[in-house]
C-alpha cells in the first residue's frame, strides 16, 4: 500500500456493489512500483446517487475514477465533456479531472485490442470477428474493432438488443454495417464457417465464476483452428469455452490482459505516465482474484 500523506492525490473506482473489484490493489501496486505519491480508493456508489457521486469529484478533488457495472451508462448525463468513444458507446469507465472540468471516456477497446496485440492476434482490415453477447463490453469490442477496419458479427441470446447495439454504432460511427444473429449453435455453425472469420470474441457472463461448468452455445465442432478465441472473463483463468477452443487446436486468450491494459490506458491518463507497469498490475489482479 502507498503511504498517504497531505499531498496524496487520489482516484479511484465506483461500483455498485465494488467489493470484488481488483482495481485497486492494480492500480495502488503500479503507484509503489512508480514511487508516485497517489493512492486508489474502492467508493460503493447507489446508481440513484451517481449525480452527488460527481459533484463529490469536483468537491474533494479527486484526479479521476474509473466505473464499473452498473454505472457506466448511467454517468455520462452528469459530466462535462465525453470523448467521441465514450460517446459513440454511451459509456464511461474512466473520469478525468482537469482543474473541475470532468472527461468521460472508455478505455475497455483500446485495453481489448492491446490485449490481443500482446498475443500477436489483431485482425487485419477486411476480416471478420464473431462477437457473443451485445451488453456493454460488446459495445466497447465491436466499437473497437470496427475502427480497425474488421467487419463484426454479433451473436446475443436476446436478438433485439443486440440489434440495438448494431443500430447505434452504425450511426455512431463508419464501418461496414453489423451483421445481427441469435446465439444458437445453427447460426454459430453458420457463421464461424465462413473462412474470413479469424476472431471469436466472448464477451457473455457465461462461465464466469462460479457458474464455470457453463458454456456459450458454440459447437465446438465448429471452431476451425485458424480462429482466435477471446474470453473476456478471467475468473476462472480457462473458461469452458476457452478448453474447447484449445481441443480445436485455436489460439486463445482470456479476459485478464484486457482489465490490466483498459486499466493501464485510465492510469496514464490520469498520471501522464506514458508507459505503466503492465507485469506489475497482472500481478497484483492475479494475486487479488477472488476465486472461493
Ligand atoms: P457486460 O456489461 O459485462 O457486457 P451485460 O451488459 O449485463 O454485461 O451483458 C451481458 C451479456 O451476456 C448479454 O449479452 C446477455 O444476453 P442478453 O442480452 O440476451 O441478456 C449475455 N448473457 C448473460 N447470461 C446469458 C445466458 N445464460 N445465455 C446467453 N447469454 C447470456
């Protein structure tokens, strides 16, 4: 933990509930690997509350927040300015504070797309990802992948919302217009078979701890080996879907790299810190994971 003094500067993250939040031994282990004088604080924040939870930025001072579920959506009405990506998302995980002036923006893109560079997998321009799920990370991969010039395929349970997800980035933004399916294993089979798909992309709750004996319905006969197969959930380390992925003979990654790298994108925002302990933070979430 960094010593807290007078000249302490402090950020932080607000949830609802934030107790199983591994940002702040993240953040608070890359401030002592740093010698920087600031410390991260978990705030539990009611979604009815996020208005006094702003004006309390501004009042304290702090130098910025991140936000999780389910604030995102909720806080951008009370801020000062968005970027054009928070705005095309209609979310915001990281708040900026310049001198009271408040900044939304959305770090969880650029942290997926460096995950996958770490692995050596972003697409090139011209191929497709298959995207499961159509809540808020969905919204921040499909928006990234999309600026990189990769053609997306969204696959959710719920077929409406997802075309509401399609129908806001593509008049948000350019790209080659969102093709929408229902999460089955026929439309799955349907879709992964088509040779420019390179990307499988879970971004669903299913097979997160501790419900890890499930699995999104992809048939697993249908994951050719050229496919790279993202997680975004990191507890458990290896999802159902990711073993399945594996047996196939695909490259996989899990969701741990894309909370450490959106996490390190909000820290060099708020610090100016252009090139922030990566290995330090993976392992402070790791040794954080709550994994009972
Ligand atoms: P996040 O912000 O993490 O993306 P979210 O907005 O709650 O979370 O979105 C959760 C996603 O997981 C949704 O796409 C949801 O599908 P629906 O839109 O149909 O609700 C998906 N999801 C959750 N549980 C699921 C399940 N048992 N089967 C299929 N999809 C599921």
């Amino acid at each position: 933990m960094p010593q807290i003094r007078g000249t302490t500067q402090i950020v932080g993250v607000w949830g609802w509930p934030v107790r199983h939040s591994a940002s702040p031994p993240m953040h608070n282990a890359a401030f002592d690997a740093l010698g920087l004088d600031w410390a991260y604080v978990p705030f539990a924040v009611a979604p009815e509350r996020v208005g006094e939870a702003v004006a309390g930025i501004r009042a304290l001072g702090l130098r910025g927040v991140n936000v999780t579920v389910p604030l995102k959506e909720i806080v951008p009405a009370y801020l000062d300015a968005l970027t054009p990506r928070a705005q095309r998302l209609g979310a915001v995980n990281t708040i900026i504070n310049n001198d009271g002036h408040l900044t939304g923006d959305s770090t969880d893109g650029r942290g997926f797309l460096a995950a996958l560079g770490e692995a050596s997998a972003i697409p090139e321009g011209g191929k497709r990802a298959v995207v499961l799920g159509a809540g808020g990370s969905a919204r921040a991969v499909v928006d990234a992948l999309r600026e990189i010039g990769v053609a997306v395929t969204i696959a959710n349970r719920t077929i409406d919302r997802a075309q509401e997800v399609a129908d806001r980035l593509q008049s948000a933004g350019e790209g080659e217009p969102i093709t929408v399916v229902p999460l089955n294993e026929t439309a799955l089979r349907d879709v992964l078979a088509d040779e420019n798909v390179v990307l499988l992309v879970n971004t669903t709750s299913v097979g997160m701890h501790p419900r890890e004996t499930e699995m999104p319905t992809v048939p697993p006969d249908a994951l050719r080996s050229s496919l790279f197969v993202s997680d975004l959930i990191y507890n458990p380390p290896q999802t159902r879907l990711l073993a399945a992925a594996q047996s196939r003979g695909c490259q996989t990654q899990n969701g741990l790299s894309m909370l450490v790298w959106q996490g390190a994108f909000a820290f060099s925002a708020w610090t100016g810190v252009t090139d922030p302990p990566i290995e330090i933070m993976r392992g402070a979430v790791l040794a954080a994971l709550d994994t009972s």
